[in-house]
C-alpha cells in the first residue's frame, strides 16, 4: 500500500476506534481523547508500519490498546449510582456531587461511529453492558471486546497482544465469567418501535406532569438515579411518590435522541423565568420485556464539551 493508501486507511477507522476506547473507559469523552492519541501515534510511525506481520487494523488497534491501558492504569473503575450505598428517599438531600471521573458516562449515538447498527453489537454499548465491563482487568476487557463484541479471531487477538492463542483463551474465559459476576443483564427483547414508544410516552407524561401515566411505563422494580450525585431510588412506588412531591421539572422540555444504542432523551430547561431553554440532563433507559426497567438522568451531560473533575 501507499503512504496516501494508509493514511485513508487510518482516517477511515477513527470512529470505530472511539467505540473500542468507550467500551474500554466508560467515558465518550476519555475515549476520543485515546481515538485522537491513537491516530496521532499512528500518522508520526507509519513508517514502522510493515505490512508482512499484519493487517494496518491490527497495528492502529494495537496503538488503541496500549493507549488505553496507559489510561486505565491510574484511573479508578467508573462507576454506577448503585454502586453506592443509597439513602435517598422521598424528599430527601441528594448529597454532594462526585466528579465525573467516578461516573460511566453515556455516549450520544452519533459519536459512536462503529458497527453498533448490527443488533447485537447495540447491546454491547448499553449502559450497564459498558458500566460492567469496568469490573474486568484491563487486559482482560480489551480480549473480551476484542473477541465477543468485534469478533476478531484468536489468532489476530495474539498477535495485537504480542501474546499466545493459549493465553487469549484463558484471558476471555476469565473475563467472560467476571462480566456474568458484574451482572449486566440479558438484553431486552423488545423491538426498537416498542422502545421508541415507550421513551416518546414517558417523555409526553413527564412533560404533562402526568405521574400516573409515567409510572405505568415502569417495571415494578425499577432504578432511577442521577449521576454525578450517588442518590437512587429503587421501585415504582417510591420513583412515583419521589416526582408527585416535585414541581421543579414542570417547563422542563424533553426531546427524542439516541444514546448508548438506544433511545435517550434531552431534557432542557428554562434559563430563569420565561428564559430561553437549555441543556440539562441526558436521561438513558434500559428495558426489559415490556416495560422501562433503569432510568438515567445525568445531570449537566453535554457532549460537547470536555469532562470536569
């Protein structure tokens, strides 16, 4: 290949790269922060690059790889609201915020620009799918997604790796029974107009301050939490009790979009009385037979700007 050749080539895989380094981090921000370092390394050693001992993928994943695990070597593991003790209850404080270093954070589906269309590789993007691959070692995350989310063989995982077909082998099983211990439950089986239709109808009963209407989406058991404050709620009662006692979400607009391989929603409010709207919350969903079974709220997400804390 040409230099011109491989440079396309590299241009092309970026937005792949950034759902790699999503599922690897748990943050859109960090992970086109390692999409941006990878190429960079990338472009400045595409000299180095020998085509005999791999494909170009290859190499740039295995840039990917070791950017990520330079990143994750200091970070702590993200976490969920329910990682954390809960002592919210109608009315309650909801305590000091954590930075949003502690969070997983959603990623908007338009800079998810990897094979996420592809039903099961959707799932692999879910929120409590991303939140549970943090409980793997690094390494053991990167052979996991590497092999049972973009189905690479053995043999080329070995090779990205500078490792044995043996040693990945041992590395997914490892990881495949650690991801069943974290518990990212088995994906929902409803269909994406049955999913559609019940965020559309939970955001016109939130808009109408309908709380029975609301609470009739959600499963008996359901969780709602608002990163980055550890505050949760579990079960509909409660979550319905929890929005009858509150009036601060009545101008509040929700608007349709999609997020973590699903439909989200954008809750903007007013800024200040009869103020024009703006950005507020992102609110992510997870599903289950016939109803919302998690809610989101990430207060303050926005995607276009970098991460405090």
């Amino acid at each position: 290949m040409t230099v011109q050749t491989d440079q396309d080539g590299l241009a092309a895989l970026r937005g792949e790269l950034v759902g790699y380094a999503y599922r690897m981090l748990g943050s859109p921000f960090e992970a086109e922060d390692a999409a941006q370092e990878t190429l960079l390394r990338a472009w400045r050693h595409l000299g180095d690059y020998d085509p005999a001992r791999g494909s170009l993928r290859t190499w740039v994943y295995r840039i990917a790889t070791n950017v990520c695990l330079d990143m994750l070597r200091s970070a702590q593991r993200r976490a969920r609201a329910t990682d954390f003790a809960s002592t919210a209850a109608p009315g309650g404080d909801l305590g000091p915020p954590l930075p949003e270093t502690t969070w997983v954070l959603p990623i908007l589906d338009r800079d998810l620009a990897d094979p996420a269309d592809v039903a099961e590789r959707r799932e692999t993007v879910r929120l409590a799918f991303v939140a549970a691959l943090q409980h793997l070692p690094p390494k053991q995350r990167a052979v996991l997604i590497l092999r049972d989310v973009l189905c690479w063989p053995a043999a080329e995982v070995a090779t990205l790796l500078d490792t044995s077909v043996a040693s990945v082998t041992s590395a997914l099983q490892r990881a495949r029974a650690a991801l069943r211990a974290a518990g990212p439950g088995r994906p929902s089986p409803l269909s994406d107009p049955a999913k559609r239709s019940l965020v559309e109808r939970y955001a016109d009963a939130f808009q109408r301050h309908d709380v029975a209407a609301l609470v009739a989406l959600l499963h008996s058991d359901v969780v709602t939490s608002m990163p980055p404050f550890t505050w949760w709620l579990r079960g509909r009662d409660v979550v319905g009790a929890v929005m009858s006692a509150s009036d601060a979400c009545l101008d509040d607009r929700l608007t349709l979009t999609a997020a973590n391989g699903s439909f989200a929603l954008r809750q903007e409010r007013p800024a200040g009385p009869g103020g024009a709207l703006e950005p507020f919350a992102l609110l992510v969903f997870e599903f289950g037979d016939e109803l919302i079974t998690e809610v989101t709220t990430f207060l303050g997400f926005r995607a276009d700007r970098a991460p405090r804390g």
